[in-house]
C-alpha cells in the first residue's frame, strides 16, 4: 500500500519483556519527524533436489531502523541513547559506557486512499549515528539528526511490529488508543501459589506427597525438632526436586511452606500437598494462575 507523509512520531522506553507479559513506560512524542526506514535482514536458503530447487525457507535476523527528525530535544536523546541530562544546568553529558534502553516507536502515514496506517515498532535499541555541521553559504542547507537503531522480535509474544488501517473499522478502538499506550494490558499475569502449614511434627517414615514426588521423613528430609524446623527441612528437600524446581519457588518462613509458580500466567497453581503418618500439613487457599489479558 503506498503512503503520503510522515507524522506523530512516539517512543515508549519498554521496561520489561518476559514470557509472562511486557509492560512500556509512558510514550512521548518527538516532533518533526522527516523519515522512518525500516529494513528487515532475511535470510533466504534453498534447497536442491532432482536437479531444482526443491523446498525454501527464510529467517529474519535483525531489523535495521533509522529515524529522522527536524530536531531532537536533549531529554529525547538522553532517554533513548542511555545519556544523562543535569537536572539543574540541563546539559546532556554522554558516556562510552552509557547503554541505549530497549524502546518503542509509534507512528502514522497517510494512505493514496485519504485513509491512515498506523504502525508501531515494538522493541529496539538506537546507538549515536554520525553527526555532520556545516558553514551557512550561499543557499540554506539543513542539517537534520538522524538515529539508527536495531530492532528485534519480543521476548513475550515473538511479535517486532503491529500495522493497523483507518480504512478498516474494527480498528477503530486501537486507533483511538494508538498513542495513549504502546501495550494495552488491562489485567498482569498472577502466578499461581500456595501455603503449606506443618501443624504437627513429622516422625520418621512419614511421608509427603505433592504432585509426582513422594518424599519420606528421615530419609528424603531430616526431621527436625518441631515443626518449624522440619517445615525448613521439607522446602529444601520439595525445592531439590526436578519437576518441582523447574515450574515453582519453594520457601519455608516458620512452619508454613509457599510455593509459587516462577512463570506468572502459566497455569501452573500449586495442587494439594498430603502428609501421611503423625505429621499432618494444612493447605492454605491457593491463588489461581492467570495469564496477562
């Protein structure tokens, strides 16, 4: 689809990006924006059976992006090349050890069609480009800065870029909302959790199931002199255990145990947790698994 122009350029310093959910600061606009070029790196390999070529397939490396803008505040280029700018005196002072943050940029362009594409570029890094200034001549010649950065898909989603069309009404509430946020998350992932209580002592040959793994008293966890201690005891034991370690968290503070999923929103709420012997445990309320919506 062709496009006419250039406008409302944004960024939004992106704060954290893991398999539970991304969140962005606040976006901030950057006036007089001249040109975006984005210029993904693919890798096309093919190959060659029967003498032709016989399958294909492509991979993207790294997206190359350069901004350029009819100026560039110092607090903009602070923020997005890592700099510091002096609260009281305002200078911007540069580092070689000062390290660029992960952004996000949003933009729009009109269509041949009278109608907007709206465009957001969801994770990158922009590194200091080369600066050229120049004596006034006969004719005035602007000089413009110009920021390259690299851009690479989220952690979160796999997703680099979202592209939404005036011309198209179901767009019409991310339109609305284009500049406000650069994620729309309403409601974070809460991981799931639990508390174990070790009301009355362990005796050797006790046993402890949770999930796939049985352990014994005495043998897999040391049984300690009241309940606190076997309680301390147990969540080290729970907490060695493959299957357990690779999904939960296991602490002990007293007599009570918690155990909370590590990846928020994966579903994983902790089950029930039997004690069979003299020992008995006591299941707290579990807070259920949510993903981020």
């Amino acid at each position: 689809m062709a496009t006419v122009g250039l406008k409302n350029l944004y960024y939004a310093p992106l704060t954290t990006d893991t398999s539970s959910g991304v969140t962005y600061g606040t976006m901030k606009k950057i006036a007089g924006a001249i040109q975006v070029d984005i210029n993904p790196s693919v890798t096309f390999n093919t190959l060659y059976g029967d003498d032709a070529p016989f399958a294909a397939d492509s991979s993207m490396t790294e997206i190359t992006v350069t901004v350029e803008t009819a100026d560039m505040p110092l607090e903009d280029l602070a923020a997005l090349l890592g700099h510091t700018i002096d609260s009281t005196t305002k200078e911007l002072s540069a580092k070689a050890s000062d390290a660029a943050p992960y952004v996000g940029l949003a933009f729009e362009a009109n269509k041949h069609n009278n109608k907007v594409r709206y465009v957001k570029l969801l994770k990158g890094k922009f590194s200091p480009t080369q600066e050229t200034m120049q004596t006034k001549g006969e004719s005035v010649e602007y000089t413009t800065p110009k920021l390259e950065g690299r851009f690479v898909a989220r952690t979160f989603d796999g997703q680099w870029k979202r592209i939404a069309d005036s011309d198209n009404s179901e767009s019409s509430t991310i339109i609305t909302n284009w500049y406000t946020a650069m994620e729309a998350v309403t409601t974070p992932a809460v991981a799931g959790s639990n508390t174990y209580t070790v009301s009355t002592n362990f005796v050797s040959s006790d046993t402890v199931a949770f999930g796939t793994e049985t352990l014994t008293a005495g043998t897999d966890f040391n049984v300690g002199a009241d309940a606190a201690a076997s309680a301390g005891n147990l969540a080290t034991a729970l907490a060695g255990k493959t299957s357990i370690s690779s999904i939960y968290n296991v602490t002990a503070s007293g007599a009570v145990i918690t155990i909370t999923e590590k990846s928020a929103g994966g579903g994983n709420t902790p089950g029930s947790m039997t004690a069979t012997g003299t020992g008995v445990i006591t299941a707290g309320t579990p807070t259920q698994s949510q993903p981020a919506s």
